[in-house]
C-alpha cells in the first residue's frame, strides 16, 4: 500500500466537468448571444458620436493632406452608412471587456478551479492588449500606411473617399487588434501542455515566417517597409509570449 504524500492530500484530484456536443453547442449560442448584445448596446452609444469618432479616426490620413483638403464621397447614402460602420467598429472595442468575459466563461469549463479564479487578470489583460493593439494600429501603424501611399501618388490629385478610407483604417486597426492578443493565446496553450517556450524557440524561424505572411495579409500595401512596421510588434509579443510560457507554463511531472 502506497501512502499518499502531503502534496496529495494539500491538493486532491479534480475531475473537469464532462459536457456533451449539444451543451458545448448551447453554451456557445448563450455566449454569443451576450457577446452580440453587447455589441449592440454599445453601438446604440456610439452611434451618438460616431462624426466624432470618423473625426478622430481620420487623423492618421487628414494630418499628412493639404490645408483645407476633405475627404469625399461619391453616393447619396454613403455618409449614413459610414457612421453605421464607424459606431460599430467602436462598438467591437467599447464592449470587448464582455465579449472577453464570454469567451473566458465559455472556456472556463475545461480548466481546473484554481485556474478559473484568474478570470479578473484574464478579463483585464486581454481587455488592454486588444485596446493597446487597435491604438498602436491608429498612432504607427496606419499613419506610416497613409505617408507611403500619399507619397507615390504625390504627382496626381487626391480624391480618397470615406468609405474606401475607413475600409483600410478598420482592417488595420482591428487587425491588429486581435494580433496583440498573441500572447494571450500562447498562455492558453502553454497552459494546456500543447507548446512550451523550447518549442517556441525551435520554431522562432517558421514563426517569423508565419508572422510576415500575417503581415502581408493585413497590410493594404505590398511594400516591405510597411510591412515590417506591422511584422516588428509582432514578432516582440511572439517573443513575449515565448517569456509567459517559461513563467506559466504547464510544468512536466515529476
């Protein structure tokens, strides 16, 4: 007969909650339906100062146009369904707090007690990274996008409508948005035993690679340059994703 050791009985086995396809499936209904609520909520909000968001949303491009220049629009409709998307995209970062909260309870269920009492450091962490990356997109990122392409057209006249503006300065900013959440995901599966920081070292080379090709994709120009203002960060949270999952990561038996 094996006695049990102190840490054994400190700390007795706990089973994780067994839950079925269609209860998986229903709680992700329940979780996007508050998600989705909450998005609306804030949208109703924003929509009060959606002239004043474009207004601070055009500063990346407006601060690099002559004095006096505006942006235009070529339909009837097309400043009504600016403001749409303006009050929404602003809706996403207004209620992000909630939708976090959402998929935390939503995974919460395949983690043991004593990591689910981490659901206020989660909230908050996620919550600033997703903040910090749709900032960092609208100060760095998209003002360098808006110099390069208003240098190669410097020799034509500047016609640049709102609605072909906001596409790229949203694609931008909530792209980035979601790639500062890097870290955040490389704990998750540093925590479940999937990757450990010599993993991620090993692979440093491919996830550069992978970090380019993501950089690429969100990035409105094909120019290196601005790529590599996307690529930079990302590669610095990969890095710092490598460091969280050396600090947090599932340790191996003993």
């Amino acid at each position: 007969m094996v006695a049990a050791s102190p840490q054994n009985l400190r700390e007795p086995s706990e089973e994780l909650p067994k839950m079925t396809l269609l209860e998986h499936l229903d709680e992700l209904r329940r979780r996007l339906a508050v998600s989705l609520a909450a998005v609306l909520v804030a949208f109703l909000v924003c929509w009060y100062f959606a002239p004043r968001i474009f207004a601070w949303l055009s500063v990346p491009l407006v601060q690099f146009l002559p004095p006096g220049e505006r942006l235009a629009f070529t339909g009837l409709i097309d400043p009504f369904m600016l403001y749409v998307k303006v009050a929404l995209l602003a809706g996403v970062f207004v209620a992000s707090p909630v939708v976090l909260y959402q998929v935390w309870l939503f995974v919460s269920p395949g983690l043991y007690r004593r990591e689910r009492r981490v659901v206020g450091p989660f909230v908050l962490v996620t919550t600033l990274f997703f903040l910090a990356g749709g900032y960092f997109g609208w100060a760095v990122a998209f003002p360098a996008v808006c110099r390069f392409l208003l240098s190669v057209g410097q020799d034509f006249r500047q016609v640049i409508t709102v609605n072909e503006y906001f596409s790229m300065a949203s694609k931008v900013i909530l792209g980035l948005g979601l790639v500062f959440e890097l870290p955040v995901l490389i704990l998750f599966l540093a925590r479940l035993g999937i990757v450990d920081h010599r993993f991620l070292l090993r692979h440093f080379r491919y996830a550069v690679l992978a970090i380019f090709v993501v950089a690429a994709v969100i990035t409105p120009t094909p120019d290196v340059a601005t790529q590599s203002v996307f690529a930079a960060p990302m590669i610095l949270l990969y890095l710092l994703g490598i460091a969280v999952a050396w600090a947090f990561g599932k340790r191996p038996p003993a």
